[in-house]
C-alpha cells in the first residue's frame, strides 16, 4: 500500500524581475515631459530630443517585458505611444519652418 502525501510538495513563489522596469518608467516620464514642452514657447526645439529618448525607452522597455525581464510593459507601451504622437508632428512642423525660412531667404 502506497502513502499519500497529506501535503502538496513545496512550490516557491514566482520570483519579480530583477530591477528591469527603469526603461518603461523613464519612456512615460520622459512622453510626459515632452508634452508639457510643446507648451513651452522657448523649449519647443527640446519636443524632439526628449520625445526620441521617449520612444528609444519605450522600445526597450516594451522588449524586456516582452522577454519577461520586466513587469511594466504596459507603463512602457504608454510612454511609447505619446512619445511618438507628439515627436512626429514636432519634427514634422520644425522640418516644415525650416525650409520655409530658408526658402525665404534664398
């Protein structure tokens, strides 16, 4: 006659990810951030940059939960998003002054 087992053997918790989630973090701080700039009269030229860094987080941020190093994937997919809705038509418009300007003074 075989012993059952009163209990279940021993399962340990799932472990979090080890301290990945900064990039998914930084991509909404940063898509913020380059919200609030394009209200800003004299910080407009920084949409660009600080938006490019948003999506360049989000990207990563975006992988590494794919991959299941980190457990914010949807805080990065957030700061995607913006970062990109906002840094297009920013370049788009800054591009579009550009050759304006220069096509006035050419």
């Amino acid at each position: 006659m075989t012993q059952r087992a009163m209990f279940r053997p021993h399962q340990s918790l799932p472990t979090p990810p080890n301290g990945r989630d900064a990039a998914g973090t930084a991509a909404l701080v940063l898509a913020l951030s380059s919200l609030a700039l394009t209200s800003v009269v004299g910080a407009f030229l920084l949409v660009i940059p600080v938006g490019f860094a948003a999506i360049v987080c989000g990207v990563v941020g975006v992988r590494r939960a794919k991959r299941g190093e980190a457990s914010n994937g949807r805080m990065a997919l957030v700061g995607l998003v913006p970062g990109s809705v906002i840094t297009v038509p920013a370049t788009c418009f800054l591009m579009w002054l550009i050759t304006g300007l220069y096509g006035a003074y050419a």
